[in-house]
C-alpha cells in the first residue's frame, strides 16, 4: 500500500499463486482468488483506486522454491504486484 501511496499514477497486477498441492484447475481459481483478495484489501482498507490494480493468477505455475517440503510450498503460496 505505501508504494502504491507513493506512486500515484503507477498501475499493478496483483499476481496470486499456489503450491502444487491440488488440480491445476483448482490452483488456478485459489490464486485468482488469492489476488482479488488482496486488491480488495488495497482499495478498501488503504484507499487504492480500483482502476490501477488488476489482479489475476497464475497457479502454481511460476513457484520460487520447490514444492517437495511444507517449507517450499509455504513460500509459493504468496501474492506479488508486478508494475503493469
């Protein structure tokens, strides 16, 4: 929120993602809704206009550690906003 605070004009896409754990198709609803989460929190809670988020997921597709331990697949679980 503070460096969407800070940046006025800068637009984002809140980018949900999952573990592996589960159907790819399920994966990609939980991110999806994992994003939106997370935009209506910005925009509720912070003031962030709704126009300059765009939230979507990706699944389990792009992990940033191994899924073969719990360790792994809690750091995969995440949201990242990526400057549009």
């Amino acid at each position: 929120a503070k460096l969407l605070q800070a940046d006025p004009g800068m637009k984002v896409y809140v980018v949900g993602h999952t573990d592996n754990v589960a159907s790819l198709d399920l994966n990609m609803k939980l991110s999806k809704a994992r994003a939106e989460s997370v935009v209506q929190a910005l925009v509720s809670r912070h003031g962030i206009a709704q126009n300059r988020l765009m939230g979507m997921g990706v699944g389990p597709l792009a992990p940033v550690v191994s899924n073969e331990n719990e360790e792994g697949r809690s750091k995969n679980r995440r949201v990242e906003l990526v400057k549009q």
